[in-house]
C-alpha cells in the first residue's frame, strides 16, 4: 500500500519535470533557445515522454504487487482449473513436507506454523466450491468474512463494499468538475457545452466489467481467452485470477486518469505554441516597421522644411523649387531604370543606321 501511495505521490512533481538540459539538437546545430518554436516543441515531447514511461513504471509496479501478494493456487502450486481432488493430495503432500512438528527450532517452528496455517486456509478455501468461487471474484478478504454460507451472501457482501466505492468517487470526480479542475480531457466528439467526459465513460466500463466479472459463474472473456492465454503462451507470468484482474483495473484506471490529465492539454495545445509565437513575432517585426517608417517620414520632413527654409515667404520660389525637385526626381527615376534605358537605347537604335547593337541614349552618359 505504501509503495502505491508513493506512486501516486509522485504524480504531482515527476511527469513535471522538463529540464531543459534534455533538449539536444544534431552535431553542427545550434541548441533551440528558451522561447524559440522548436524549443518549445522539444520540450513539450520531452514532457509527454516522462509522463507515458511513468504510465508504464505504474502499471509494471501495480503488477508486481499482485505477483508479490500471489494466491493460494500459487501456493499450492497448483493450476487455477485444478480439481478438488487434487487440491487434497497436493496439500497432503506438502503437510507432510512442511508440518511444524519437523521443524528444529523455536523460530523453525514459528515459520513453519505460520505457512502450514497459510497451506491450510488455501486447501479449506479451494475444496469448498462456495468459498472458491467467491475467493477468486473477492480475494482473500472473504476469510475475514462473518455470517456467510452461500454465493448470493458473498455478493451480497462484496457489492455492499463497492458501493461506497464507486459512489464516493462519482461524488468526488464531480465536485473537482464544479471546481474547474477537470476542465482537460473532455470528450471532443460531441460540441455542445454540456458534452460528457471520458473519464465518467472509463468508469461506467470499469463499472460494468467488476459486475460482469462478479456475477458470471465462470471468468470473463478477456481473461480465459485472452490475458491467460498469453501470459502461460508468451511470459513467465502466472495466471490472473479474476480478482487480480479488478485490481489491476482499479489501479490502471486511477493511473490512467492522472496519466491522460496530464497528456490532454499537450496534445489539446500542440499547435498553439507555434502559432501563438508566430503571431507574436510578425506583430513585433511589423511594430518595428511601422516605427521605423514613422521616423524616416519624420525625418524627411524636417530635411526638406530645412532645406526649404531660405525661400520662406516666398511662395512663387517655393514653387518653382518644387517643380524642379519634381523634374529632377522623375527624369532621374526614369533614367535610372534599366528598362526604361533598354527602351531607349533600342529606339535610337531603329534611327540611327549602322549603329552598333545596344546603343544607348547619349544623355545616358
């Protein structure tokens, strides 16, 4: 429990980090600097990386805690479609083995009491087809159990402990909803504003195969044909139990939800940085521009008042000065221009008879 909680624990700092150290770029390149596009895109897959390997750690850690926890078949060595008459010999078997009147020492004898108890309850469990039914659906909390005998008394008691459950996570997922802390994530197919979560959709599935699996006399599907198979097939994994796969279920999809909070709003904004950046940066670039544009009018006006300064009163020179200037800047355009000066020179060409090939206008001179 405490080793889960850590994990949990370390959903509020770990996926967060994003050192910057991290971001590389190929030999020769340069390092995308803070704020840049690219940096920003490095960071931000360097961000869903970290999250989706802790995913991964959770779901291998969630795993090796059933492993670790085992169950009775596992102690009796025995296959999970054992009968019971095998059930007796093996346990028989490893009595004789294991009872703690062969043990040598007090502290022997402590140990070998206590796994010969474990090899007890296991034999008990498993050779009562009411108790083995409801072990493997609830686990090993059905010893603890009081006022028990039939199937529908074993369900009767195990949903009275999921109902606390499932309600209180309801009641709670929807207060962080009313609080604005489930805003990311929400389920984009349907566009209006009061469109559902995945989040509820994941739970209502958890919901139905815990009910599903509890109530069906044998295993469901996705165990018996599938995860089994592979496992014995595949891995060195022993067999889930029914039971083991609900809690693997129960810690995936507390994982899966911290998990895709996470990873939502990056893939939810993952053009926005760029385009965002974009945006800011043509408004600089054309800010820039009209400030300098500004100043250039500025200052062209002040030259030209300067320079118009000994005419002043003079309107008649003012405007002579002006149509000079005028002149001056047409003719100069004009005769600056490389078409127009191609044009001329092959005018003069068609005039003037054995003029050499790209003639130009002597006033080019």
């Amino acid at each position: 429990m405490s080793n889960s909680l850590l994990s949990y624990v370390g959903w509020t700092f770990l996926p967060n980090v994003r050192n910057a150290s991290l971001i590389f770029a190929p030999a020769g390149d340069p390092k995308p600097q803070p704020g840049t596009p690219r940096y920003l895109k490095h960071r931000r897959r360097i961000h869903i990386t970290v999250i989706v390997v802790y995913l991964l750690y959770t779901i291998y850690e969630a795993d090796y805690w059933v492993r670790q926890n085992g169950d009775f078949y596992q102690d009796l060595g025995l296959p999970i479609d054992v009968d019971e008459k095998k059930i007796k010999a093996r346990f028989r078997r490893l009595a004789a083995i294991h009872h703690p009147d062969k043990a040598k020492s007090p502290a022997d004898h402590s140990e070998a009491e206590e796994y010969f108890v474990k090899l007890k309850s296991a034999q008990d469990t498993l050779t009562n087809p009411t108790k083995r039914f409801a072990y493997e659906r609830f686990g090993p909390d059905i010893l603890q159990w009081q006022h028990v005998s039939s199937i529908r008394d074993y369900l009767s008691v195990g949903f009275q402990g999921l109902i606390p459950l499932y309600g209180g996570s309801v009641a709670f997922m929807m207060l962080l909803s009313m609080m604005g802390y489930l805003q990311s994530g929400r389920y984009e197919l349907i566009d209006t504003p009061q469109r559902p979560q995945w989040r509820y959709l994941i739970f209502s599935g958890l919901a139905v195969l815990e009910v599903y699996t509890l109530t069906r006399p044998y295993p469901p599907p996705i165990l018996s044909k599938i995860l089994n198979p592979f496992l014995r097939t595949m891995t060195s994994h022993p067999p889930l139990l029914p039971f083991q796969l609900l809690v693997l279920a129960h810690k995936m999809t507390i994982t899966f939800f911290i998990a895709l909070s996470q990873l939502s709003p990056l893939f939810a904004n993952s053009t926005l940085p760029n385009t965002s950046s974009a945006s800011a940066s043509d408004e600089q670039r054309l800010a820039r521009l009209e400030n300098l544009t500004q100043a250039n009018e500025i200052e062209a006006a002040r030259l030209l008042a300067l320079e118009m300064a000994p005419f002043a009163g003079d309107e008649e020179g003012q405007k002579n000065l002006r149509g000079k200037v005028k002149e001056w800047l047409v003719q100069n355009t004009i005769r600056a221009d490389p078409e127009v000066r191609d044009a001329l020179g092959r005018a003069i060409q068609r005039r003037r008879v054995g003029a050499p090939s790209g003639a130009r206008y002597r006033g080019d001179g």
